[in-house]
C-alpha cells in the first residue's frame, strides 16, 4: 500500500478513532456484525485477527464507508480491501494508551 494512502486512511480513521465514541462506536458496530473477537483483538495487546473487505463492508456503516471515500477520493471498491489490511494496526495504535470498553456482560 503506498505511502499516500497509508497517510490519508490513517487521518481519517484517525479522526474517527478519537472522537468521543469512536472505539466504543466500532465495537458495538462490530457486536452487531459477528465481528466483536476481531475487533477486540486489535483493541488488546495481542495478536490483530485479520479482517476481510466483505467483514468491513458488514462493520462499517454506509455513512462511514462514504465518508472514508470522500476523504480518501478512492473508490469503495479500493478503499475495503486497503482499509482491510491498514485497519487492524490503525485501531491497535489508538487505542494502546486508552483504557479498552468494557466486555458484553
């Protein structure tokens, strides 16, 4: 993935990330999907399951996903499988030095 798109889906997932609900946002995006091991995974100090481009479709809103290609000028078709492989490491380093949300109880 060049170095520009890594620069630009990092600010925009970024921005997403650190707003005031955004973890909490995407986990329970993620609970609703099936996805909630995957995302947690990248919110631990663990080991960052993979997700595929059809899994992000599934977690993201279309709200979110036409956002991102807004921000990015990219193409859902592009943008899925990029953000596919960038997302996992993107959440992990936001979210290092933040205290993880709570486990469904």
């Amino acid at each position: 993935m060049g170095d520009k798109l890594k620069e630009k889906l990092g600010g925009s997932i970024g921005e997403y990330l650190t707003s005031e609900q955004g973890i909490q946002t995407l986990v329970e995006q993620a609970r609703k999907a099936g996805l909630e091991d995957k995302v947690r995974s990248w919110i631990g100090s663990g080991e960052n399951l993979p997700i595929s481009a059809d899994e992000l479709r599934a977690l993201l809103t279309d709200d979110q996903i036409q956002m991102l290609v807004s921000k990015t000028g990219l193409p859902a078709g592009a943008l899925l499988p990029a953000l596919a492989q960038f997302l996992p490491g993107v959440v992990d380093h936001h979210t290092s030095e933040q205290d993880q949300p709570p486990a469904a109880g």
